[in-house]
C-alpha cells in the first residue's frame, strides 16, 4: 500500500498541481529539469513527495528594500 506522500501521479495531475502544461513537463524531462519523476515502462509517474519537494526548492524570498 503506497502512503500519501510516496504515491505516484500520473502527468496530468502533476501539471494541475504545478500550474504549467502537460508539454512543459514533457519537455522539462526531456532537458532533464523540473521534477524527479519514475518511468515504469512507458509510463511517466511522480511521487507525491518529489513534487512537494520541487516546489518547496523554487522558492524565493523577495529581497529587501532599502
């Protein structure tokens, strides 16, 4: 049994969950950046994890003004 955050989803959701295209995802694999993901045959999934942890790595900090 796959917990919450090891579960694999499926390109669509992940595109929903990241706000970008479907395409965007596909050619970010391509160029190997954006999320991890898990090829299982032809099958692209994502862990639930790595999304949360891709999104938690592009944060950024407005900086301050003077």
């Amino acid at each position: 049994m796959q917990t919450t955050q090891n579960r694999l989803l499926h390109e669509t959701d992940v595109a929903r969950i990241l706000l970008v295209s479907e395409s965007w995802l596909q050619k970010a694999r391509v160029h190997r950046k954006g999320p991890p993901f898990v090829k299982i045959g032809r099958s692209v999934r994502y862990r639930k994890s790595d999304i949360d942890a891709y999104i938690g790595s592009n944060i950024t900090q407005p900086s301050e003004v003077m």
